[in-house]
C-alpha cells in the first residue's frame, strides 16, 4: 500500500506569511465555473471572499492581483466601478497561482496580493481543446419548499474553447523560433 499527498502549505517557516498555491495542474484538474482563476482561488484560500476580491474581511482595496510582475488593476484611482478586475488569462495560460493572504512581503503595496505567473513561450507548439457543459438533464436538488411536481426551466450551457502556443510564425515573412512566442 503506497499513500501520497499532496498538502499546500499555508505557513512558511522563514517568514510568517500565509500563503496558498495553485500550480497549473490543480488548475486543470479542479471543476470551475465559468474558466476564472478566481472561482478557484475563493475555493482554496483561506480568508479569501467575494469571488477572490477581498481577502480577511478586509476592503477590496487591499487584495490586489499580480501577473507577471505588473499590477492588473489600481482599484483606487482606475478601471471602470473601481471594483473591477481586470482580464485574467485563460486558465490554460496560467502556470501557478500564488495568494498571499497575511504577512505579504514588502514589494507589495496591499495586505494580501495575488501572484499570478504565466506560461512561458516555447519552441514547441503545444495546445488544449475544452468544452464545459452544464445543463439540468441530469436532475436538480430540489429545496424543501418546492411542490413535489417542481421542474426547472431549462437550462443548458456549452463554453467550447482552444488554447495554442508555440513561436510566432509568418510564412516568408517573420520566423520566430528562438525569438518571440
């Protein structure tokens, strides 16, 4: 009998930040709604609410995310409602999440920040095709109130979608390989 596991640690030793992270196949294999990093990110941090807006029950303003290095979104003086986030990548192009919820390190300007890395470019072309489907011809948890012979309206929703990277190639005219991606 083998037993692994595979824990995420909250507490780093040399620092009291607290911490989670997401590497790119939990990302993959986690169900979500909807294909945003976010819905994962609430489901597996602790303290994080609001569809990964707000961290500890602070304000909004003090959870910020990161991807790459670059500040997606000033919540205080830009984006359209200020509560706004801005795009996140698909989560096909994301290779690890990192929340940092408490203690966060100096370099940020917010109590808790979120790191998102990309994937970075390669000389291989490499891809994924999904389709999420959710719809009700399965069946529905019908709540105590609802009559015996309660139906739901229907519902189905079908996202299909393709993700390819590889180097940028323009036939007889730009080569890319060893340069961008």
């Amino acid at each position: 009998v083998t037993i692994s596991a595979n824990d995420v640690q909250l507490a780093t030793y040399d620092s009291g930040t607290i911490s989670s992270t997401l590497d790119n196949s939990r990302i993959m294999e986690l169900p979500e709604n909807g294909r945003n990093v976010l819905n994962l990110t609430q489901l597996t941090t602790p303290g994080l609410e609001v569809g990964g807006q707000r961290a500890n029950g602070n304000l909004a303003e003090a959870l910020e995310y990161v991807e790459d290095g670059a500040p997606m979104l000033n919540r205080n003086f830009g984006g359209e409602g200020n509560s706004t986030q801005a795009q996140l990548p698909d989560p096909d192009a994301v290779a690890e999440v990192r929340l940092e919820t408490t203690n966060s390190n100096a370099q940020f300007a917010t109590p808790a920040t979120g790191i998102i890395a990309t994937k970075s470019g390669s000389n291989g072309f490499h891809g994924s095709l999904f389709e999420t489907a959710r719809n009700n011809a399965i069946g529905i948890a019908k709540a105590r109130q609802n009559p015996s012979n309660y139906s739901a309206p229907h519902y189905v929703r079908n996202e299909f979608g393709v993700s390819l990277g590889g180097p940028i190639i323009i036939p007889k005219l730009y080569n890319g390989k060893d340069r961008s991606f």
